[in-house]
C-alpha cells in the first residue's frame, strides 16, 4: 500500500503533470492508495469552491483512511526529528516528519513531490517511490 502525500495530490487535482502524477493515476486503478487525516486536511482547505471541496471529499472519503497522528507516532516523530537535527537536515515542517514516521511505522510507502522526504528516506528508511 502507498500513502500518497499532499505534494502530489495538490498536483493531480490541478492537473500538473509528473512522473508523480501519472505514478498516482495508474495506482488509483491497480493499487490500494491511502490516505491520512493530515494529509485529507492539508487537500481539503485548499479548494476555493464548496463545489470543488464536495467532489473531492467524496473522492477522497472512497480511499482506506488511516489516522497518522495519536501517541506512538507523535513520540517517535520528535524522536526521529532530533535523529534528522543530530545529522545535520533542518526539517521544515513537523507535519513532514510525522507523516514519514507514520509511514515506516506502518510499513507504507510515501508517493511524494517534496524535497523534504528525500532526507528522511536517508537517514530514517522511509521507503518512498522513485522516478521510473
């Protein structure tokens, strides 16, 4: 199963095109896409029209959902920010860390279009999908 993050999703719902957006649209018909309550949050506030929030929340509420955040996650992702600090990488948003942590606690890999993975899949094993 993968997690597919807001970075990718902002772009598929305005129709940018990337390896990562394509990447999604093929997995949307052939494997299970999760999606987590920040991540639903982040997508949600973002539409301008209510009409364009419906459609989206309907779309959205179809995918397995998953809760990222709770004691476990919130404990191991100050943990794996102060492992990321320790090594040098400046993390820039919190949310980032708890959705990677959510992700290797749970086994899921992270479809992303945000550099500030790239950094947690080196020194904390996210498992994240590559460019073919």
């Amino acid at each position: 199963m993968i997690l597919v993050d807001s970075s990718v999703w902002i772009d598929y719902f305005n129709g940018i095109p990337s390896w990562q957006t394509d990447l999604l649209d093929d997995c949307l018909s052939s494997s299970p896409v999760v999606i987590g309550d920040l991540i639903l949050t982040e997508l949600l506030q973002g539409f301008r029209s209510n009409k364009d929030f419906q459609t989206a929340k309907r779309f959205l509420g179809a995918l397995p959902f998953r809760q990222i955040g709770g004691y476990p996650v919130a404990t191991q992702s100050a943990r794996n920010y102060r492992t990321l600090r320790k090594a040098g990488v400046t993390v820039r948003k919190t949310i980032d860390v708890m959705i990677a942590t959510f992700c290797i606690m749970d086994g899921l890999t992270l479809l992303h279009n945000d550099r500030d993975f790239v950094p947690m899949a080196a020194h904390l094993s996210l498992k994240t999908l590559t460019p073919p």
